[in-house]
C-alpha cells in the first residue's frame, strides 16, 4: 500500500481548544476522559467504532478507521476553553446536567482542573446570554491577539505539538456576509475599527486561522464561512468545517428523505416541532438566533429532494420547523416530525417520528470526531473547507459554485473515500460487475 498523501505521524499532545464549555463540551471531554479510563464506550464515534471496506467484498479487509489512518490517541488529547462564566469543567458539566453525578465524579479532579480563559464576547451577538468572564481590550484586533496569546500560553504550559479549535458556543444572531467579510484585509481593517460585523465567534476563528491551526464550527452561525477566513485558511495551512452539528431531528430527516426520494416517494408537507430545556434552548428562544438555526434546519430537505428535478414529487413542499424553549426536559430534547407523503396515483399517507434524543449524547461522538479528523487533515496538508467532513453537519461548508450534498449516506461514502484515497487504497463505486464476470 503507497500513501497517495503523505501524513506526518501523530506524535505527541494534542490540545483541543473548546469555544463555549455548555453542555456539549462538557459532555464531550467528560466522556473522553471516562473513555479512556476504560470506564465506558465511544457510541457514536466513527473514529472510535468505525471501520473502512478496503478492496472487494470477496477480500474480508475491514479495518477500523483508526487502524487505517493514523489518528491522534485518545490518551494524547489535552482540554482548554473558554467559557463567559467561570465555572470549572466539573461544575459547567453539572449545571449542563446531561451526565450523571455519579459518572462525573469518575473524573472529577481532571475535569475541576479545567478552567475556562476570559471569553471574547459581546450581548449583541447572544441576546439571551450574561456573563463576567470576558475579555476587555480597545479593539476587536487587539482582543483577537488576547485569544493567539491564550493559545500560545496553553501550548507551551502543556508541552502541545499541535491544537485544533472547535466553537461550541451559543448559536449568535443571524448574519449574512458584507463587504467587511471579503478580503483579510476589510476583516482586519474591521477588526481594528470594531465593527459589527465582526462577530466573536469570528474573532476566534481569525486568532485560530492565524496561528494555522484547524477551526470546526458546530453551531450555525456565520463564523468561519466569509471569503476573508476562507483565504486566511488557505493561507495558513489550516483546514475548516462547518456549520451545525447534524444531530437530532435534522439527523432523522437527512435519513429519512433520501430513503423517500429514493423511491420516489412524494412529500406534501414536513412539520417539525421540538421541545428542549437546556441552555442552548434559552438563547433559541431569542428570535435573531432562532433565525440562524431556523436557515440552517430548512435548508435540508430542498437540496436532498431536488424538488427542481422532482416537481410533482416535491415542489409545493411545506416545511415547517419550530423549536420550543420548555426547561423541564433540560438537555433531553423531544422532536416530533409529521410529514405528509404522496403515493402512487396521489393517494396520501402520512409518516409519525417521536424522537426522543439527548442533543449532547449526539453531539458530543461529533466533536471527538472532528478533532481527530482535522488533525488528519492539518498532517496531511489538506487546507481550507474539507467537505469531506460534511457527514457531521447541517450546513456542510462547500466550494462555490456547488450545492451542498446533505444526503447522510453519500457523505458517509464520501468520508471513507477520502480516508482510502489518503492511504493509496482504491475507492469504492459499489458497480460491483466484476463479481459477475
Ligand atoms: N447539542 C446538540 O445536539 C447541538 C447540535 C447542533 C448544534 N449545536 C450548537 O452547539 C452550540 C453549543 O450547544 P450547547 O448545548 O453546548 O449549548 P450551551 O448553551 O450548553 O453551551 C454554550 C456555551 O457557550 C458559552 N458561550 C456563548 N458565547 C460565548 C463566547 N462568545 N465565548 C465563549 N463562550 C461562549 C455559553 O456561556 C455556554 O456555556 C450551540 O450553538 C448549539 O446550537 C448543538
């Protein structure tokens, strides 16, 4: 086997720098630290479980992924975040209240030595959120060199040889891209004027983008996703993905619609309602971030059911998505999804989901995943949007110019074709003639 790319080896620490540390983190470097302890399983996590066919069927090569290409371990994984409230590691995973007490304090030291830097952070963004923990400074340029000295700090105390970011902050307003957001020098030149535009999730993705290390979005908010970081990402040897953590209901509808479609199933009507009471709930609840997750829910089931290819199947399609803030279910979210389908002749037929998921249980395999994943791309030279990543989103990045593939079974095709293609193996087309021959 020849590597067609050549991966530098994974030696040494790699710290993970976490944007935001609510449920999501917290339920993500809990459960890598009982993981590893042995004192529990990575369900859900394709670098942990996955494996990869390699050659024909008929030749039983089914490593695991982590055997096939080589990943960071799990034991070289060091956490550092940022948080607008002061809590330590330990204490934000209780008041996040997804895992259980007794399993927390499995890694209660570990997790209490986990204290989150100042947060660059500013209400305008997130209209529901208050904190003290945050960073003062006379200009966005001059917070955004605050956060590269956070990172560098971080990577000397602990010995680091490499770092990847990931904002697992509140989703912030919805935002469209102006001309600030253009070249890197209107975003610096933004930067230095303190101008709107310049969010503060974009503030660490530029002080991330310019140390060269790799930015995953997971909410849906405009981050890293404007022209200016997109070349600053280029520049830099830093590859990027986002937007949105395709867990829970949207992870049912990227499913299910490619099954309808496939054969050829007509949708009338999608109604999607949800109900949730984490914090991530409360700041939804303020209509500007709602808007921003509402664009990047509905976005879905017109790119995966083409309804320009399909009109009579899918082209009066009404979509609908609500998500209600209802504190007493806390992080353990229920969705309901009634969808109005259209059979042969125009008969109608209707189809029920009652999903009741835990959004964090779902979202945190993910972060693990894009970690180590990005890392592979960092060694591997890959730089910029690495669609191949898709499979974990709601709103996969992409080159422009292109759609968006959203089908959840073709991003997994995708995904472990560009692991083997990394490793010289051949791709796999699933023509399958040759067993006929
Ligand atoms: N849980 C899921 O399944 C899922 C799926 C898709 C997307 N997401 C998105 O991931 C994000 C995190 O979700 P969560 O459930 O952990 O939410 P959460 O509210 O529990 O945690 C978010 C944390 O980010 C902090 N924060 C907000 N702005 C910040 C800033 N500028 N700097 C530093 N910290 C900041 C908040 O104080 C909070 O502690 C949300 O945007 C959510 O929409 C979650």
């Amino acid at each position: 086997m020849k590597d067609t790319v050549e991966i530098t080896p994974a030696n040494g620490k790699l710290g993970v720098l976490l944007v935001g540390m609510g449920a999501v983190s917290t339920t993500f470097i809990a459960g890598t630290l009982l993981i590893r302890k042995g004192l529990a399983s990575p369900i859900g996590s394709l670098t942990q479980m996955g494996t990869v066919r390699l050659g024909k069927r008929n030749e039983g090569r089914s490593p695991l992924i982590k055997e096939f290409v080589p990943l960071a371990s799990l034991d070289d994984l060091v956490f550092g975040a940022w948080d607008i409230f002061e809590e330590n590691c330990y204490e934000a995973a209780i008041t996040a209240g997804v895992l259980d007490v007794s399993m927390l304090e499995k890694v209660q030291p570990e997790l209490e030595a986990i204290r989150p830097w100042p947060a660059v952070f500013d209400q305008r963004y997130v209209k529901r959120l208050m904190g003290t923990n945050v960073k003062t400074g006379a200009n966005k340029r001059e917070i955004a060199e605050q956060v590269r000295a956070d990172i560098r700090a971080f990577k000397d105390t602990h010995n680091l040889d490499r770092l990847v970011m990931v904002w697992c902050g509140s989703t912030e307003i919805f935002m469209t891209p102006t001309a600030a957001h253009q070249s890197i020098a209107a975003f610096e030149q933004a930067l230095e004027s303190n101008a709107d535009e310049i969010a503060s999730s974009m503030v660490y993705a530029y002080a991330a983008l310019k140390e060269g290390i790799p930015y995953a979005n997971a909410a849906p908010n405009l981050s890293a996703d404007i022209p200016a970081l997109d070349q600053l990402a280029l520049d830099n040897g830093s590859p990027v993905m986002g937007k949105d953590l395709k867990t829970g209901q949207t992870l049912i509808k990227t499913i299910v619609a490619p099954g309808l479609k496939a054969r050829l199933i007509g949708v009338s009507g999608w109604f999607s309602t949800n109900i949730l009471g984490n914090r991530d709930g409360e700041v939804l609840d303020d209509p500007e971030s709602f808007k921003t997750k509402e664009e990047s829910k509905k976005s879905v089931l017109d790119y995966i059911l083409q309804p320009e290819l399909y009109p009579t199947l899918y082209k009066d399609l009404c979509h609908v998505v609500r998500i209600n803030y209802y504190p007493p279910r806390g992080d353990n979210k229920e969705g309901w999804d009634n969808i109005d389908l259209v059979g042969w002749l125009g008969y109608k037929m209707q189809l029920k989901i009652n999903f009741l998921c835990r959004d964090s249980i779902l979202a945190a395999p993910i972060v693990l995943d894009l970690v180590l994943f990005l890392d592979l791309a960092k060694r591997a030279g890959m730089s910029g949007i690495q669609e191949w990543l898709s499979f974990y989103f709601k709103s996969p990045m992409h080159a422009p110019g292109l759609y968006p593939e959203h089908d959840l079974f073709i991003q997994l095709m995708k995904l472990k074709n560009t692991l083997r293609y990394m490793r010289g193996e051949e791709l796999i087309t699933h023509l399958g003639l040759e067993y006929y021959d």
